[in-house]
C-alpha cells in the first residue's frame, strides 16, 4: 500500500496537480485523497482506475515501485513552492 499511496502523489506532483484537482477530477473528496497518500485507506479497484485515468497513467503503473516517487518530499506543496520561488 505504501508504494501506491507514493506514486499517487509522484504523479500528482508530475502532472501539477493539487489534491483539490485531482480530487475534482476523480469526483472524490480532497480528504479522501489525502488520506490515500498517507496509507490511510486503501480505495477500491474501479477508484484506483479513476485516479490513474485522471493521472495519464495505467493503473498497475501505481503499483511499481519508484525511488523518485519514495524520494518526493512528503509535503510537495511545500517543495513545490520553493521550486516555483527559484
């Protein structure tokens, strides 16, 4: 469950998606999402295939393991402010 709930939030970060877009785009609650991030639900099949359809990617993808994805700075809003300030 771990390397899933990095990967939704390494693609999220790829595609420069807030929780609240991602959240608007799968039709779920912003709340919901944060808690996918951080392993705290574990969502049904057909909503793991909403969020990778509305991150680009094929589901099974956000099972795979990803160093880049374990590395992604637990508060990217944070790293991603601090990006946008260079």
């Amino acid at each position: 469950m771990k390397v899933f709930s990095s990967n939704v939030r390494y693609y999220r970060y790829l595609m420069n998606y807030s929780q609240e877009k991602l959240a608007e785009l799968c039709g779920l609650s912003t709340h919901y999402i944060s808690d996918i991030e951080r392993s705290k639900y574990s969502p049904s099949i057909p909503t793991i295939e909403t969020i990778a359809k509305a991150l680009k990617i094929e589901a099974n993808v956000l099972f795979i393991e990803n160093l880049e994805a374990r590395n992604l700075c637990t508060r990217i809003d944070i790293h991603r402010s601090k990006k946008n300030r260079k």
